[in-house]
C-alpha cells in the first residue's frame, strides 16, 4: 500500500512514484510525463529498473516552480522556461521571481497600438483619441490589404 492510499505523510526528503507526485501537486500523471519531456534540465526522476518514476525532491520543487508559473500565474510553458532559466526554482518558490521583466523593453507596433488605446480610454476628450485610434486602425487595415493585393498579383 502506498503512502498515497494509506494517508500517511512522506518526509520531504523521500522519493515520490508519479502517482503521489502528482496527488501532492493536484496534477495528473501525464501532466507530470510531458512536463518532464518539456523541462529536461530541472526535472531528471530516477527511473528504476522495472521503468517506474521516482522524483527526488529537487525534481518535487522544479514541479512546483512550473505549476506555480502555468498553472497559477498563467504563463506558456515556453515563459516558464525561460524564467526557471534566468532566475531559477528558488525564486519562483521563494516568490521574488520577476516575471515578465524583459517583455517590458520590447516595443512592437501592437503595443504601441494598445498604449494608444489605453490613452484614448484615460483622455478626458475621449472622442476625439478614440476617432484618431479608429483612424490609425483603419489606416492599418488598408496598408495589409495592399499587402495582399499586392502579393496575389
């Protein structure tokens, strides 16, 4: 019997099966598979010789870490792995881990357009900046059917 089904509490330093591993962090095993597949470098479980899954704690905070930045802070997989890179497991764990402190130097053309939105939203003659963000929208869409005119001919 398990410790999973006998209720009893594991040390924080034993190995989990996939099964408790994932009880432990409300996730599903395949949840647990394919983020093993995704995060190589932090989660390595030992597999014993008959194939089954033992997570160490280490790979039990790397778990941790990746559920707390998917699942509650709604980051892609992708995101969460670039912040488990940059600033690591302790600091998401730890809650001093920054996210989305590069994404603020980027500029792009549709942030630059939602910060036009959001200042038409703020403005006192809202009407106005919200006429000239309709006008800069519609000035868009005329410049990508061009595009395509263009492409097609």
């Amino acid at each position: 019997m398990t410790a999973l089904r006998s209720g009893t509490r594991k040390s924080s330093t034993a190995f989990r099966s996939i099964g408790e591993a994932a009880g432990e962090l409300g996730l599903e095993t395949y949840v647990l598979r394919y983020w093993e597949t995704r995060f190589p470098k932090e989660v390595r479980p030992v597999k014993r010789d008959d194939g089954r899954r033992m997570f160490r704690p280490e790979d039990m905070n790397a778990l941790r870490a990746i559920r707390i930045l998917v699942h509650e802070r709604g980051m892609t997989l992708k995101g969460a792995k670039t912040i488990l890179a940059e600033q690591g497991i302790d600091a998401v764990l730890g809650g001093t881990a920054r996210l989305g402190a590069a994404q603020g130097d980027i500029t792009s053309p549709a942030r630059e357009l939602q910060a036009t939105v959001a200042l038409a939203f703020a403005a006192p003659d809202r009407a106005t900046r919200l006429e000239d963000a309709l006008q800069e929208l519609t000035d868009i869409k005329q410049r990508i059917d061009a595009a395509r005119v263009g492409r097609i001919a």
